[in-house]
C-alpha cells in the first residue's frame, strides 16, 4: 500500500515534467499537475530520496530496475542534466515542485537549491562531524597494516618517494571508520566471510589512495576515494562463497551471479545508516567499479546513457583493483610480475576499458616507466626508455635495438604494448 503511494507521487511528478515540457510555465494544466503531485507527496508523508546510478533509480526503501513509464523521461532528464541525486521534503508546495521542474525542462546546467528540494551530483560533502565512537575496529583494521605492506612492497622498493605510506593510508582510513561505526561493521563482516577479499580491498584501498593523492586530489577526497575502494567489493559477501574462491573459471551462471556483486554492493552500503547522506561516493564507485571507462564490462549501461561518464574515483578504483587482483596469488594461479601486470593495465587503457590518464600517473607512481626500462612497442620492436615525457607518461623517447631514438609523442601510430621485468 505505502509503494503504491509512492508510485502515485513518481507518476504524478512525470506527469508534471511532460505537461511542463508541452505547457509554457504558470498555464493551468502546469499548475494543476504540479497540485497534483504535491498532493501525491502529501499522502506519502515523508521526504523522498531519489538516487541514480547508472539504469538504476534508488528511491526510499525500494530499487526500481523497472521504472514506472511515466517517470521515464523525468530520470533521462534528470541524468542528462547532471543530477544523480534528488532530495525533495514531505512539505514541498505545488510551487516548489514546479520551480523546480521548470529549472529541469529549461536545460539549466548545474545543481538546484530550493528550501524544499535539493537536486545535484552525489557530492563529497565533508561528513557531520558527530562525535568519534572509540572503536575496537581500528586497531582490527590496524592489525592488517602487514598484509597491505607486503603487497606494495615491491612498490616502495623502487620509487619509495612517489608513493604515501601504507600505514599513513590505513590511518587515515582508520580515521574515517571511527566517524561511522555503521560503515565498519560491513567490512568487519567481510573480512569475516573472506579473507581474499578482506586483504584485496585493503589493498586496493592504499593503491587508490596513493594514486588519487599524486592525481593531486584534495586531501579529504583521498580520503574519500581510499573508503570507497575499501568497501568496492563488498557486495561480494552476498555470493556463495564457492564462487569466490573460484576466480576466472566461472561457468555461465556463476559468472552472472559474481556480475551482480556491485549491485549487492550499492544495496548493501545503502542499508547502512550514515552512507547516504554522509558518504554517497561509496555506492557509486561499489556500483561503478567493473563498468570499465568505455562501458564494456558490467554492470551493462544502456545505450541512451552511452556518454556519461564514470566517477573519476570509480576510473581511479578500477585500475588498483585490476592491478592488486593480478599481482596476488590465487588458489588458481600464481601471482603475475609486476611488469606482467602492467602489461595488461596498458593493454587494457589501450582498449579503452581502463582509464588511459590514471594508468599512465598508476604506472610512474610504481617507477615502471623510468629511464633504463625495456619496453615493446606496438610494432613489436623492443626498446629501451631513454627519457620521460612529463606530460604523457606514456609516450617518452625510447632507443631501438639499432640505436636510433624514436619520440613516440610524435608517433601516434606507435605506442608501448609491453613492459619487460629487466632494466637496461
Ligand atoms: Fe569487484
Ligand atoms: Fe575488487
């Protein structure tokens, strides 16, 4: 009965947004939509929160896959102009809403701010400053400082400069934790369920963080962006853990079932008090993750929303998230060379699934593309990095075998495929 009257109050609101697409603004058949919607909001009797991620509409308690038609053309709308994220009060006049749908039909660029509705990006606001909970989980989450070390030590080994601190990393997130016990207790549970996935997010954690920090982030967005990649894969508490411990050799069902991970992810995260309001970035980076920059991973997006573009920290999260899963060891395989696995992050960013920018800074932070360092071209000709290119990491000039110098910032037909273990 209570859905039902949330349908009503999303049907009215279409109705509103396309009498106002027909009607100039302030003609009857506007005002008497926009009454009719308020009306509808008043019946509901609460405030509504309308969150969108990718073909998904969050709204209150239910996750609407399948919208109602009417509300269609309002949620393109809605992510057309920017907005992925509507707060309207169970108080909001006939006025209110009107305003603010003539702001949505008149293509006004940015966020809408009235005292009844607010409508904008998933924004990193600071959190609350409530008080800190002394927390056993910090020094929990401080225990596994070894694990994190240990997978980024062959990082440190070689450009200890560029990189932040695995233990000021794990500070700071420890730091955050303590501003939201709620957020704790889903990783705590994971760590509980598996602890592959428990050390991976750790892991993934400190490389996002190191890379967002040398993306020149500010300080509170690194932050931000090392607690999204902690909780990335949480939704993976929701699979049979059979599936977990698989990796790569899913049947078809498996597969399908590990894809809904980021799904459960956003679910979960969003069932978890404070999550919403204090940190929105989270469910967008657990739901964006896999999507890949050129949208071809999962979860899919639909063709009508094929230019928007993913989350900088969901593009950040993806490439430490390829890298960490690569360079650990499985029960399935062994654990890849750090060059293997930079090989890939290129092939990858060269397909377009991985950000091109955020591997190239990823692939200098770990000092892989120093002067000294073999690579193979795409032409197959091995050659060694003679000097960087500050400005595109990934076209420095590199010497061939005969000894010429080739610049490949001039060569757009040639860039580097491989990355080889040995240094000049
Ligand atoms: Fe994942
Ligand atoms: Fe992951």
């Amino acid at each position: 009965m209570r859905e039902d009257t949330l349908d009503y109050f999303l049907n009215a609101l279409g109705a509103l947004f396309r009498t106002r697409r027909i009607f100039p603004p302030g003609q009857r058949q506007v005002r008497l939509a926009a009454r009719q919607a308020a009306q509808r909001l008043s019946v509901w009797g609460g405030p509504i929160r309308i969150t969108l991620l990718g073909d998904e509409a969050i709204i209150e308690e239910q996750r609407l896959e399948i919208l109602p038609s009417s509300f269609k053309a309002l949620f393109q709308s809605l992510l057309e102009s920017g907005c992925e994220r509507v707060h309207i009060e169970a108080d909001a006049s006939a006025a209110d809403l009107m305003d603010w749908i003539d702001h949505l039909v008149s293509r006004r660029k940015g966020p809408y701010r009235n005292p009844k509705i607010v409508a904008g990006r998933l924004s990193l606001e600071k959190p609350s400053l409530c008080s800190p909970t002394p927390l056993q989980a910090v020094p929990a989450l401080l225990g596994l400082l070894a694990h994190t070390q240990e997978s980024i030590s062959d990082l440190e080994s070689k450009k200890p400069e560029g990189l932040v601190r695995a233990q000021e990393i794990v500070r700071a997130i420890a730091s955050r934790l303590a501003l939201s016990k709620e957020i704790f207790d889903p990783i705590r549970e994971l760590k509980d369920f598996d602890q592959y996935t428990f050390t991976h997010a750790l892991n993934v954690s400190t490389l996002s963080s190191s890379l967002a920090r040398v993306a020149r982030f500010p300080a509170e967005m690194v932050n931000t962006i090392a607690l999204a990649a902690l909780c990335h894969d949480l939704g993976k508490s929701q699979l049979p853990h059979d599936i977990l411990i698989k990796g790569d050799i899913l049947d078809p069902d498996e597969k399908a079932a590990m894809e809904k991970h980021p799904v459960y992810g956003v679910r979960l995260l969003l069932d978890t008090p404070g999550v919403e309001s204090e940190n929105p970035l989270l469910p967008v980076v657990a739901y964006q993750h896999h999507i890949g920059a050129n949208h071809s991973g999962y979860p899919k997006v639909p063709a009508a929303l094929s230019s928007h573009k993913l989350h900088p920290a969901s593009l950040i999260v993806a490439v430490a998230d390829i890298y960490d899963a690569l360079r650990t060891v499985r029960p399935y395989r062994p654990a890849m060379s750090v060059a293997k696995s930079c090989s890939i992050l290129l092939q990858e960013a060269m397909s377009g699934k991985l950000d091109r920018g955020y591997v190239s800074l990823f692939l200098t932070l770990i000092g892989v593309l120093a002067p000294g360092r073999s690579v193979v071209l795409s032409d197959g000709t091995r050659t060694v990095i003679l000097r960087t290119n500050a400005n595109d990491p990934l076209t420095p000039v590199v010497e061939r075998e005969d000894g010429d110098a080739q610049d490949l910032s001039l060569l757009s037909n040639l860039s580097i495929q491989e990355v080889k273990d040995e240094t000049a």
